[in-house]
C-alpha cells in the first residue's frame, strides 16, 4: 500500500521546496487519484460501515496527495493573509490528532464528516496513513509531534484575575506560556468536493466561495500559544486541481470555528 514513494536520500544543501520532487512522485507512485468528479459514494453507502480493501487503498492515496498539498501550501504562506507564514510550529501526523484517525466531535458542519466522502478505514489503514505524512513532513523537513502543553497558560481572552486581598504578588494566568509563538497543527481526513455547510460561505479573504470541478476539502485545526495566552481556530482548506499541471493548487480557506 503505497510503500516508500520518496526518494531514499534528500541532499542537505537542498531547499525545501526541491524536496517536494519527491512528494510529486507520490501520488505517481500509487497510482492515479480518482478525481472528485467521478462517481462518489453516496453518503447511505458509507455511513455506518467499514471501508473494503480497495476503498482504503483509495483512502490513503487521496490522504497523500492532500496532505502533501497542505504542506506546499503552509511553506509558501506569506505574512499579510491566511494560512500565515510559521517559524516555530509542528504537524501532527495523526488526522485530527487522535489515535483511530477520527475526531471525537464532528465539525457542526453540513458534509464535514469524512465518512460521507469514505468508509471508515480500519486501524491498518490509519497506520499507513501515518506512515506516509511522517515521510511527506521528513521529506520536507517539517517538525512532527503531538499537541503542545503549557501548564498556567490560559487563553487569550481569559482575564486577569482581581489582586488578592493583603497579597501583594499576584500569578498571572498566561505565567507558563511561552516566550515566543508557538503552533500545533492537525489535518483531517480529505473530503470529496465543497461540503454543502460551506456551499456560499465566506473565506479568509471575505469572498463567498462556490466551486466546481476536481475539489477537495480537509478541516485544519491550529493551536497556537504565544505569551498572552493560547488560541484554537478550525479552517476548511479547499483545494482545486490545476488545469495544466493537474497538481491540487490551495483555492480557498474558510474560517470554521474560534476558541480563545
């Protein structure tokens, strides 16, 4: 399934974007990504059920090829718009960050749910879909890990509390955050086109979005802590196939949910 589609070695004097040389072959590797155009599982033939090997086969493929496309898009993200440049941050092999590939809590989003695009792959299938972001972030020589944890640091918007009576030194609640920023990402599963919740919404940008063709849809979470606290923000981050390079190219991105 999809075993060892980069190359062996990535010479150190290389830039990062050349190490994607590499994660082009991947998909080329496995085999062609069935576009979303084609014939898609209704929801009532995937809901419920476990996915068949072929059906994990195209999962990890799609998984691939939109994750790889997640990590083009963060290393060439600027400082004036949405997905904003990172120094200090790492990705979370895992989708959505948990063990079994799912989130606990579906987004509150109409067609968010990955299992409408697939059935549900088994912990094998997860496995190898690990496997293979951990070598598209080697590859491009981004940090992997799990969430970051700060004890006695708040959220951004939590106050300070009022002085204690008689008690002259007074810890605040964003203490234990760190000095600098810091940021924690996960990517979910990919979605088969424009999920209907977001059919007309607002991106980043403040433009409605509405798309056709060969699309597909992940759910980015973003934790971020810095020294005034932390914050938790979801994105859909929906990308388009390029007409002549046939590469998924980051169309939109879609603000989901905010937590401070």
């Amino acid at each position: 399934m999809c075993k060892d589609p980069l190359p062996m070695t990535i010479h150190k004097h290389l830039s990062v974007r050349f190490a994607f040389i590499g994660l082009i072959a991947l998909c080329a590797a496995c085999a062609s990504l069935p576009s979303s155009s084609e014939e898609s599982p209704t929801p009532s033939s995937t809901v419920g059920r476990e996915a068949t090997p072929e059906e994990e086969l195209t999962l990890i493929r799609a998984d691939s090829e939109v994750f790889a496309a997640v990590i083009r898009a963060q290393l060439d993200a600027k400082d004036d718009e949405y997905p904003y440049h990172l120094d200090r941050y790492r990705f979370d092999s895992r989708p959505y960050g948990t063990e079994n590939g799912y989130p606990e809590i579906f987004a509150g989003v109409q067609g968010i749910d990955p299992t409408l695009s697939f059935a549900k792959a088994g912990q094998s299938a997860i496995d190898e879909v690990i496997d293979n972001r951990k070598r598209i972030l080697d590859a491009a020589a981004i940090g992997e890990g799990g969430p970051l944890v700060y004890n006695q640091c708040a959220g951004a918007r939590v106050p300070e509390p009022p002085p204690v009576r008689g008690n002259r030194r007074r810890t605040s609640v964003h203490a234990g955050c760190p000095k600098q920023p810091e940021y924690y990402l996960t990517v979910g599963l990919p979605i088969r086109g424009q999920p209907e919740g977001l059919r007309g919404a607002r991106d980043t940008k403040g433009h409605r979005v509405d798309l056709r063709g060969d699309v597909w849809t992940v759910l980015v979470n973003e934790f971020s802590a810095a020294p005034r606290g932390w914050t938790k923000a979801q994105y859909a981050w929906l990308f388009r196939r390029g007409r002549w390079n046939h590469r998924l190219e980051l169309s939109n991105t879609i603000l989901v949910g905010v937590i401070e």
